[in-house]
C-alpha cells in the first residue's frame, strides 16, 4: 500500500490524539474539528485551541456488517455520532462492547486506539475513538 | 526524596482461559493450570497495541495527579518488547498524546520483562539530578507467543505507568539496585515473529539467580529484612516463580499475594511487576514497605525499597484500580483469540 495520507495524518494530530477543538472566544461557540475561521463571527471571530474532557453520549449509531476496505476484521462494528459533555457532536467508532449493548444516550468516554495501518510498511494512524465510561462498567 | 508521584494501568478488555487453549492442542489444562497457577490471560482487542495500552496507563497517571501539567514532564521511557514499530520510537507517541511535547527526552527501552523498571530508574536519577521536574515511565507489552508453544498459556498484554518526582509523592523510593548477566534464557531474533525460550533452563540460573540476587543486595545495602516489609512484588511470569522466591528469600506468602496478579491476567511482560505494584499501591497504608524486583531475560533484575506516604488516601480514587481492570472482562475463544492475535493467514488488515 502506498503511504498516502501521511502528513494530513500528522496534521490532525491535535484533533485525532487529544481530542483537541476550537472555542471562539467573541461568541463562545465551541467546534470539532478544530476551525481557524469562526463561521458565526466571520472576521470578528477569536478561536482559540480547546481540549475536551472526552466525556459524552450517544445521540445515534449505525452498525456495519459490510465494511470499508481496511476494516473487514473488524465488523460487524459500531459507529456512533457522540455528543460531547462541552456540545459539539463527534463521528467515532464505539469499542469495547458489542453492538447489542450500544444504546442511545449511553454513557461514553474516549479512548486511543489504532485507527488503521497503512498496510505492513506503512505507518500506523492512531487517534480517538469511544467506549462505555468507568461508572457504567462499574454500574453493569 | 525521590518517589513516586502518579500511577496508571490499563489491561484490555478480552481474556482466553486456559482450558480453551489446552483444547486446541489436545493439552491437560489442568497441569498447565497447576504447573503456572494462572487461569487466564488478558488479550488485546485488534485496535490495541503497546502504543495504545501506554497511552491509557499513562492518561491514567495524570488522572490521579491533578498537580502534575503534562508539560512538566522532562522525560518518558517506554519500556517494551512488542514495541510497533522497529524504527520509530512508541515514546514519541505516547508523549504527543498525553501533549507532554516537544520539551522533553524520549525514547524506548528494551530489557525483555524488565524494560519498564530501567525506565524507572532512569526517570528516578533524571529527577534527583534535577534535570526533569517530573519523569514518566512506561512498562507495556502486548506478549507473542508461537502457538501450542508453553508462553502462549501465560503471554498477555498490559500496561502500567509511573510519573517520578519529588513533590506531592504518594510513596517515596528510598532505594534501588540491579544486577546484570548474559545468560541466554530468552531471546527473538531480528525478523521473527515469536520468541524462543530455554525450557527448564529459564528458572535456576536465569530468573531465581537474578531475582533472589538482587533482592538480598537491595536489602544488604539499605540494611533492611523481609520482616520490615509489607509486601513483596516479584516479576510473576507465572504464579509458581514469584512465590517460590518469595519462599528462597524469607517472606511470608501474604506479603506477596496482594501483588500476585499473573493468575488472573497471565504475564504482562513488561508491564508485570510494575502492575504488581500498582495493585499493592492500590490497598496500601501510610508507612506500607513495599519491595519490589522486576526480572529482565538475557539477564538481569532492578530492586526498589519503597515507603508509602499519607497522599496515597488522596489520590488513589482519582483513576481506575488495577481491580476495577481485572474484573473488566470478556471471555474469547480460540478462533476469536487468534484472529485478535493476527494469527490467521492471508489476514488482510
């Protein structure tokens, strides 16, 4: 496989290994993927950088059973729009559990994980992804 | 002093019970369950690797010292022996993910079972030097082992952190030494995919000698004996070792269990004896002595003498127990285990 993507890979380091976003600080208006323009207040916008707590809830998801090239092992999996604790919704795989447990509004939390590999000479892209909190666990 | 400030572990989700795996191999399960006194081992989902495994312990370190800005963090050693890549050091990954960059050392450390406690001391002589405010060390291993092989009974996959300074420390470390030796135990060459191991010969003059060694110098030099300790933490590759040098050196059975986790998640490598710790760290009082020595193939053991403080109250709910990871479970079979453990062929991604 060739390395495609490698630097846009390292470009979103920020978003993909901290969780990291943007929050305008003239209108407070909080955004993920990070932004460098504020769409509500145009050129009188202040973004500035914001790591979230990676807390949040499942607002929806989708199970695959037929899956993107790259990710056959992995199915059947969950993907899942997270609202975060701070606002901004976040699309993300939810690990850690099988699709009969995800729920909406359940409880997740972030987590880092492989995200994929470009085959076997290829870096490996890692980031965020979701799972069931600490107290839902402790909870079950 | 020197001590220790933070700890974190993570243990992945997934275990395979020894049955399931004598099953596939027409084995006794019972003798392997009697010969190593581990029931079950964890294993890493496919989205899990010693990158992913340090970045939760070492979140998890952060967690429990609120004190402590990741920024201040000179230094991070990973210690592993499945590090992902062969060039390209985990350290710099785990550093950009807890956002500890880019004013700080890193780098990886190999010494088979043992690469997480020379990490420690590395961190520990970094900050008593006061080069570094704060020091991070990593043990962390997601174990290979050749199928119907003994390892694959006990190689598992874990992870423990420690963050090493001065102030606000939850056990202070008031002594370490090592011991070192070429003895061919253990080893993987270059471009192989699983380790090779010299049966029998892995006991007496490799980990016994090492550890019963180290230990009894660690001790002469502090001038200390097993009856002024609390607990005792010895690399447990499987539960028979441990135990058994516990019984050499002359403390008591209870001193070792509270840190015997090896029956319950199989040997984490180099994460082993630091999640040994970890769990003693997890029940300890103010004033608790803790030894613990970690055992590297190849060969060769660090020994710690560590004193608990009165912060530990404070700060041990602040992050997951290495309990609360143990009881996380999920039982695997074969099939599932070994195409988590990319054992299949023609296994595209």
């Amino acid at each position: 496989m060739t390395m495609y993507g490698v630097p846009s890979h390292w470009r979103r380091y920020k978003e993909r290994y901290r969780l990291s976003g943007t929050r305008c600080e003239t209108c407070g208006n909080i955004y993920f993927p990070p932004r460098k323009v504020c769409p509500h207040c145009r050129r009188e916008g202040k973004p500035v950088s914001m790591n979230f707590s990676g807390k949040g809830k499942v607002y929806t998801f989708s199970v695959i059973r037929v899956p993107s090239e790259g990710f056959e092992a992995y199915a059947p999996y969950v993907i899942g729009l997270i609202q975060l604790e701070e606002g901004p919704k976040v699309t993300t795989q939810i690990v850690d559990c099988s699709p009969e447990e995800v729920y909406i509004d359940m409880p997740v939390e972030v987590c880092f994980r492989k995200l994929r590999e470009q085959g076997k000479e290829g870096i490996i892209c890692y980031g965020f992804k979701f799972k069931p909190t600490t107290d839902a666990i402790l909870k079950k | 002093m020197v001590g220790i400030v933070s700890y974190g572990v993570y243990i992945p989700r997934w275990r395979i019970k020894t049955e399931e795996i004598a099953k596939v191999w027409d084995q006794d399960a019972d003798r392997f369950k009697e010969g190593l006194l581990v029931e079950e081992k964890s294993v890493p989902s496919l989205d899990e690797d010693t990158v992913t495994l340090a970045v939760e312990a070492a979140r998890n370190a952060l967690n429990r010292s609120p004190e402590v800005n990741a920024k201040e963090i000179g230094a991070l050693y990973v210690g592993s022996e499945s590090h992902p890549y062969a060039v390209k050091p985990t350290a710099t990954i785990v550093a950009e993910a807890i956002d500890a960059t880019p004013s700080l050392t890193a780098a990886d450390m190999e010494f088979a079972c043992k690469a997480g406690t020379a990490g420690l001391q590395a961190c520990m002589g970094l900050v008593k030097a006061e080069y570094v405010k704060y020091g991070m060390a990593i043990g962390a291993d997601t174990a290979q082992a050749q199928p119907s092989d003994a390892l694959e009974y006990t190689a598992a996959a874990g992870a423990a952190a420690y963050i090493i300074g001065r102030d606000s420390v939850i056990a202070d470390i008031e002594g370490t030494y090592s011991t070192t030796q070429d003895v061919p135990d253990f080893w993987r060459r270059e471009g192989e995919g699983y380790p090779q191991h010299g049966g029998r010969f892995t006991g007496e003059p490799a980990y016994f000698t090492q550890v019963v060694n180290c230990t009894r110098g660690l001790m002469e030099r502090l001038g200390t004996k097993p009856k002024d300790y609390d607990y005792a933490v010895f690399h447990q590759p499987n539960g028979k070792f441990p135990l058994r040098a516990a019984q050499i050196l002359g403390f008591d059975k209870e001193k070792v269990m509270p840190g015997l986790i090896v029956t319950k998640i199989g040997n984490t490598y180099s994460g082993a004896s630091l999640l040994g710790l970890a769990s003693v760290l997890d029940q300890a009082k103010q004033g608790d002595r803790i030894l613990v020595t970690s055992y590297g193939s190849g060969a060769g053991s660090d020994s710690f003498s560590i004193v608990v403080t009165n912060l530990i109250e404070e700060k041990r709910d602040l992050a997951p127990s290495t309990e609360f990871y143990i009881n996380r479970k999920e039982y695997i079979d074969y099939a599932h285990y070994s195409k988590f453990k990319r054992q299949l062929r023609g296994f595209v991604n």
